[in-house]
C-alpha cells in the first residue's frame, strides 16, 4: 500500500513538471478567443461590467469631488441621480455585444434594437428624474423664475414630462424603423379637438400663465377691479384668481376676465404706502389760516397717519357753496384705508365744529307761488 501511494505522488510530480516545462504560447489563446464565440460573448460582458463600474467609480469619486465645492445641492442631486443610467448603460452596451455573438440567427438582427430600446427606456427615467429636480430648484428660487411658483409647478413639470415622453417614443419607434408620420397626424388631430372642446378653460389657463408671467400683482396685494370689487389676493392660480374683500367674502375670478381688466394694485409701487385724499369743505368767510391749522393738527394726531412723507394740505377749489380743502396723507398698508378715513374724518368734524368753523351743507329756497284751492275770484 505504501508503495502504491509512493509511485503515485511520483507520477503526479512528474505531471507537474511536465507542465511547466510547456512552453507558453499566447497565440493560442488569441485564436481560442478570435474562434469561440461563447468566450467571446463572456468577454464582452466582462468588459461591459468593468466599464460600469470605471464609470460609476469616475462619478462617485472624481465628479462628486468637484461638485462638492459647490454651493447649492442641485449639482449633487443631479449626480445622484445620474448614477443608475450611466452604469446600466455602460453594462447594456456590453450585454448587447454578448447577444449579438451568442444569440440565435432569429434573434441576432434584433439585439441591437432591443439594446438601444433599453438604453433609451434608462435615459428616460433620468430625464423624467431630472425634470423633477429641475421644477423643485426653480420654485424654490422665486426671484430669479417668478414664471414657475408652487401654483404653475405642476403644469410645467407634467408639460416637461410630457416632451421627455414623446421624445423617447420617437427614438424608440426610429429604432425599431416605425413611420412616426401617422402618429404626429393623430396627435394633431387629437390636439385640435381639445383646444375646440376646452376653449375657456385654456383661455383662463393661458391667462394665468401670463399673469404669473407678468406679475401685475402677487398674493397680499391689495386691488381694484373695473366694477370697483376690491380686496387682497388670496390665491393666483392657473384657472382664476381669488380675491377676499373687507366683508371677508372671498370672490374667484375668471383668468381670462383679469387679463382684459383694467387692475388697480393699491400694494404696487415701490413701497406699501399708500396717498390718500381726503376733501372738506367750509363754508364762505372762514379763516383759512385756521382751516388749515386744524387739518395739519389732526392728520398730524391720527397714529394711522405716516409721519414720512408728511401731510399736507391743499386749498383746491372755489366750490360752489364752499371753500375746498384737501388733507393729502400716507398710510402704510392699502387695508387700512377705510379706518383712516373714518378717524379723520371724525376728527375733523369735532375740530371744525369746536372751532366754530362752519361745513356747509346743501340748501334750497322753496318760492310758492299760489296756494292750492286758490284761485281768481276767491276772497282772501
């Protein structure tokens, strides 16, 4: 038994060494690999993954290294999210080498088609990803894209959407040879029923895009509308604007009938304040020194009066049965203009009247001319 076991560790070593005495010829190898289409389809698959993960390792390290230094995060949300495509891509160009060498006649005309449909199915989750990202960035920046805000987001994000999805069925049906010609006729035909059967509604649609675009008002802003409705915005969407009046009674409003409106924003302007005018009258013969002294201390005593600009005061008018003053102020928010004109007004009469300044009011001299039952011939 012994020697068994001994003649077979010497056979085995001389095996070994019988092997390493074989010269390495690498010719041989090129033509197993030029030959074998199944070590072929293997290679590139390998090669494929290799790549994915060269990339990914590019992406991972080398470009979050730059974007890092940045200081806003839609660079690395970006990054994130372009991770996943460009790997799988990367390993679906070496998957679809494979198959070619390694499938079926039957199959092998397809495989490129059905490669680029994958890819372009990979790149759409992306765009539509980044679309997304894209919205979400710019409405939180108001200021720079006053277009896009938290009403008019979902109407660009499904519109961007929608272009990521009819550009990807487009390459997908040029891969696969399809003439897009009908379908584009479709679309335009299906397109034209919807514009004539929504009419109003893309109107007012339309409209608010335009005043979001415009911004002849924002949400706090205090305005007059023609029919002289006024109130502060609520809410500016992409169908009506809503406006709540001083009688806390909201009001929505067509689009469409805003933009053909002539609008007065109390709110606009450089600042908040807002001038104010108030008139008053007095009758002939007053001192219109002490007229005037009168006003000035009562818009100078309102605490809803601006000290900055000042008040002033304004002889305007020779009325008819009055002298016409003007008290000219500033208030600084539009919704207190009903308060101010009711204190001054108040004030001015309480003045006026401890001062014995006379406010005229409207007179009539009645003239009868013949008593009624009275007639030539009576007695009297």
């Amino acid at each position: 038994m012994l020697a068994k076991t001994r003649a077979g560790k010497a056979t085995l070593d001389g095996n070994r060494e019988e092997l390493f005495a074989m010269d390495f010829d690498p010719n041989q190898y090129l033509e197993l690999v030029s030959t074998n289409r199944h070590v072929q389809a293997l290679l590139a698959i390998a090669a494929g993954l290799i790549g994915a993960f060269l990339a990914d390792l590019i992406i991972t390290r080398v470009v979050r290294g730059l974007t890092s230094r940045t200081r806003t995060e839609l660079d690395d949300q970006i990054l994130a999210a372009l991770h996943r495509p460009v790997f799988t891509t990367v390993a679906l160009i070496g998957l679809g080498i494979a198959l070619k060498l390694e499938a079926p006649e039957s199959i092998e005309l397809y495989t490129g088609d059905i490669t680029r449909t994958l890819i372009t199915l990979v790149w759409l989750g992306f765009f539509w990803k980044l679309s997304t990202i894209l919205i979400n960035w710019m409405v939180a920046d108001e200021r720079r894209f006053q277009l896009i805000q938290p009403a008019t987001a979902p109407l660009f994000s499904i519109t961007t959407k929608l272009v990521v999805l009819g550009v990807s069925a487009w390459f997908i049906l040029q891969t696969w040879e399809q003439d897009v010609t009908a379908w584009l006729a479709s679309a335009g035909i299906l397109g034209l029923a919807v514009g004539l059967a929504a009419q109003d509604t893309l109107g007012n649609l339309f409209a608010g895009v335009s005043i979001l675009a415009d911004v002849p008002y924002k949400v706090g802003d205090y305005i007059v509308l023609d029919d002289g409705s006024r109130g502060e915005v609520t809410r500016i969407g992409l169908r009506s604007t809503r406006i709540l009046t001083r009688d806390q009674i909201e009001v929505t409003i067509p689009n469409s009938i805003i933009a053909q409106s002539r609008i007065v924003n109390e709110s606009g302007g450089p600042s908040p304040q807002r001038r104010l005018r108030i008139p008053i009258g007095v009758a002939y013969g007053s001192d219109i020194d002490e007229v005037e002294r009168i006003l000035k201390r009562v818009a100078a005593e309102d605490p809803l009066i601006s000290r900055e600009p000042e008040p002033r005061i304004h002889f305007v008018n020779f009325g008819d049965s009055s002298l016409d003053f003007e008290i000219r102020c500033w208030m600084d928010d539009p919704e207190l203009r009903g308060r101010v004109v009711n204190s001054m007004n108040r004030a001015i009469y309480k003045n006026l009247n401890a001062a014995q300044i006379e406010i005229p009011f409207p007179k009539r001299d009645v003239y009868v001319k013949e008593w009624p039952g009275r007639g030539d011939g009576e007695g009297g």
